[in-house]
C-alpha cells in the first residue's frame, strides 16, 4: 500500500509525528503538498470539495485506499499495527492511543507558547500574553505532563513505554524533547535533569538507522518559526 | 458489565461527554467520585498509585473489568460498539472517533476562553487576555469550527452525523451547543442562525427519552464557573 500524507510543506508541525511513524516502518509513502506542481492545491480539494462526503477538518491527514483519516493521533492509530510500531493486543493498542493522545494536548499547549490568543494573529502582536503563557507552561505544564511521561517510561521498565520495544509513541516522545530543545535552549537545558528516561528515549530513537538517515535527509524538514516549535528569545529566559 | 466513571464529582466538565453516552446507551454505570464517602480519593488513587502499571494522565477516564481507559475520545471509541452508539464498520468507527477529536479540540478552545494563559491562575487574574481571546474565538474560531461540523451534517444528509442514526458524536454535539448557550447567551443567538442543522440536532437529542430523563434526573450536574462552560457576563458581549 502506497500511503498518501497531506501536511503543510513549509513545516515539520503535527505532520511530523507522522513522518517519523512513516520513516521508521519503511512505509511506502509520498508527502503529497511537498511535490511540486501539485502540492497544496490537492490538499485543500480534498478538504472542502463537494464531492467529499467525509471531509478531514485540518491537516494532517492520510489517504490509505480508500480511507481518509485525519487527527495526528488517530492516523498513528491506524498505522501503528501496519507498520509494526504497537503491539497487537487491543488493550496495548488503546495504552498507546491514549498516551498520543495526550502528546497531541501538550503539543497544543506548545503551540500555545507563542499564540496564547489566537493563531489568527501574528506573535508580535501577542508578545506579553505570550511571555505570561510561557512562565506558567514552564512552571506548572512541563513538570505536570513531561514527569507524567517520565513516570510511564518508570512504571514500563524503559527504555520505551512498552519496555524493550519501540512503538510509535516513543518516536513523538522523540520529537517533543527534540522540539523543545530547539524552541527552548535554555529552559529545557535546565529542565532535562528532572527527564532522564526520556532524555535517553530520545537518544536512543537518534540512533536508530531509519530515523538517522531521515533526519539527515532532505525529507526532514528543519525547525523554523512557522511551526509548533519556534525559537524565540523572548520566550526562552 | 458495570462500568465505572472516574470525574471531578462538581462539574460537568469533561466528563459529561462520556456520561451522555452512558445514559443513553442505558449503560449500568457508577459515577464514582460521586458516591459518598468513597469519591476523588478513590480517583486519585488510580492516578498515580505506585502500583497501577498504566496511569492515566488526568480524569476522565473508565475502569471496564481490568482496563482503564482515559481520553475523552478514547472512552467513547471504546463504548461506541459496546452501547450501540456507533456502526460496526471499522471506517465508520474511525469517521466517528475523528468527529470527536475535532470536538475534544473545540472544548480545549471553549475552556481557553475563560482561561487563555493559565488553568493554574484564576479567571480573574487574566480578564483582560480573556477578553480578546474570546473575541477572537468568535469572530474565527466559532464559525470554522461550528461550520465544519454543520457541513458534515449536510453532506451526512441528517438528522445525526451518520445521517438517521443517532452515534455518540451527535451527544457530545448537543453538549456543545448546549454549553455555548449557557456561557454565551447573546453570542451564541447571535450565531445560532448561521448553523441550524445542528441546532436542530440539539433539539432532537433533547427529545430522546434517556437524555430527556437524564437532563431532568440529580445525576445531571447543572452548568457553573467551575466547568469548561462559564457564563461569565464580560466575555458575552
């Protein structure tokens, strides 16, 4: 099966924890908005057209066949026993989904750094609300939802959330400390003693060859100022 | 099966997504944190007991025999098919599952209203980002999102988002619309003529005769300011 990803092609955002599921399973894919001359257009036909009897809401989504399927969670819901990266049992395959599910909120509070008020305005014109958000996200959010992960890698023995084997989760995991790390030098330097299980997940999910060639490759996407993650000075002191 | 609901015992919050579901799927259910002598305790205890292999990050979430299930969406994927508030068909479970996120995404975006910087500050310790958050949520966010949901009723062809069948989206659908006329009364009259298909999907869920009962019975908490839908008067008008 050749899977079809619809995502912004400027940015790594929610379409990333996709493409590192994708990357990792050696999936047969192509990232359609990036190709040229076809690009965003078939994205948003596929989104609003008449014709569309189940339209996704937002990228990112997936076309697999027939099936559409948005939500970043639920796409790695899906692909997650395709591309062997969940187990097989129901009851693991719905522990994976609900600790995505919980990345996706963090992700959004991420996201919230810097658009507090309204993704609809520029930062500039959000700074000092921004600035506010920022302190309390580091003082309240971080310890909250990234200790809650470094309990789970606890309570699973590590070096993953199931234990020995990898399975997408860890590979969001992966993106979330690499994303702070990029939008938050000096925070997250401070911060990452408190994580060690998942500052050595994220090492280690480095390692692994699919997703070391990915990351040197031009299909990696660098952070920039467009996305989730967003290097602003500002923010980080 | 007995299912028990683990909530904040106070208020509607997330937590009444799932109860809608329960009590139109005529589930035996117990509202845990609610019972007497027993409550938030018990709650807390699932959360971060040394021994529960699998914690859940926040409430709500379910015990069903041996599982725990957390997530708002996640606990409705889950009882969908059990209480027959889904179709069978696996895409058609995905459809409904994808509806919900979009949903759990909405409610993030309606709590935000009253608390844009921090849930750890109290309102009134952020009115004034309040306010321009919630201008900004109605004047984009409200009709992006309320329209989605309005064509997927028109491409579904009505009444419910699988058309004549009720499925649980359709409840958590009439919690919204419900929960913005109580926190947005002139707003939300304002807006309500721009979607009528789900305006009348309110109605009709209204009308069934669990819900009908529910809404009337103890066990439906009313609305106040402790909930994700607050009527405060300095962010409605």
């Amino acid at each position: 099966m050749r899977y079809e990803l619809y995502y912004w092609p400027e940015i790594q955002g929610r379409g990333e924890f996709v493409r590192l599921a994708l990357e990792e399973g050696g999936a047969d894919y192509v990232d359609v908005a990036r190709r040229r001359g076809y690009g965003v257009d078939a994205m948003k036909r596929l989104m609003a057209g008449p014709r569309v009897k189940r339209p996704p809401y937002a990228p990112p989504f997936l076309k697999a066949g027939k099936l559409v399927i948005a939500q970043t969670a639920m796409i790695l819901h899906y692909l997650g026993p395709r591309l062997h990266l969940v187990p097989r049992r129901d009851a693991d395959r719905l522990w994976a989904l609900q600790l995505q599910l919980t990345i996706v909120d963090l992700v959004k509070e991420i996201h919230d750094t810097h658009h507090p008020i309204s993704s609809a305005l520029y930062y500039e014109d959000q700074r000092p609300a921004a600035k506010r958000y920022t302190r309390e996200f580091w003082r309240q959010r971080v310890p909250k939802m990234l200790g809650y992960f470094e309990h789970v890698l606890e309570q699973s023995g590590g070096p993953h959330v199931f234990g020995r084997r990898l399975c997408y989760v860890d590979l969001s995991l992966f993106q979330v400390v690499d994303g702070l790390r990029y939008a938050f030098p000096r925070r997250m330097g401070r911060f990452e003693k408190k994580v060690p299980r998942l500052v050595a997940l994220h090492d280690r999910v480095t390692e692994r060859p699919r997703i070391a060639a990915y990351l040197q490759s031009e299909r990696r996407i660098p952070f920039n100022e467009w996305g989730i993650f967003r290097a602003y000075r500002a923010l980080d002191s």
